[in-house]
C-alpha cells in the first residue's frame, strides 16, 4: 500500500500481530489483509547494529526472501535470513521492499 516503516529495533508483522516471547517489546505491525494470506503473527524483523533480518514466526503461507540479484530463498519456520538493501520480501501477498535511510 506504499506504507514506509523505519526500523530501529524489532517489528512483529501480521494481520493481528501478537508479542512474541523472545522479543516483547517489538512493535506490533498489522497489516490489512482481507485475502488473508498474512498469518495473524507473521514474521519479525529485527535490526542489530548495520544488520536487518527477517524470521519466520511459523505462518502458514511462509516468508520468501527475494536478494538484489534476484536469487530466492524460501524461509524455514523459525528460520531467519539476513536483508541487504535492494531486497524484496514475501509475506503471502504482501511485498516489501528493503531500503537503506
């Protein structure tokens, strides 16, 4: 929907999200999807440092990781894979793109 987030700590994506134990003072992000193709707690992302990356918080329609050069990797549940800037992400229907500030 063209929404831009900054990320400066952690931010639980999802349709509904909930609090996630190994990180409870995440943002909770929610996203409109009447499709549903977003689980309720979808996927967090996270930034240490100059790193950004992305977990798959055991959705049901998965987290693909798409790199600048166009290569895919299909998240595991619970699998996390580092972003680089350029990079698209897939959460069911949803693409987000990763930006540098």
């Amino acid at each position: 929907d063209g929404q831009r987030l900054r990320v400066d700590g952690s931010l639980v994506l999802g349709r509904d999200p909930a609090p996630v134990s190994v990180r409870p003072h995440a943002a909770l992000v929610p996203l409109v999807d009447p499709a549903k193709s977003v689980s309720k707690t979808h996927a967090i992302i996270d930034v240490e440092g100059a790193e950004l990356s992305i977990t798959d918080l055991h959705s049901t329609n998965g987290v693909l990781v798409v790199d600048q050069h166009g290569g895919e990797f299909d998240l595991r549940p619970g699998e996390r894979a580092v972003l680089q800037p350029g990079s698209r992400i897939e959460l069911g229907t949803f693409v987000v793109r990763v930006q540098r500030a």
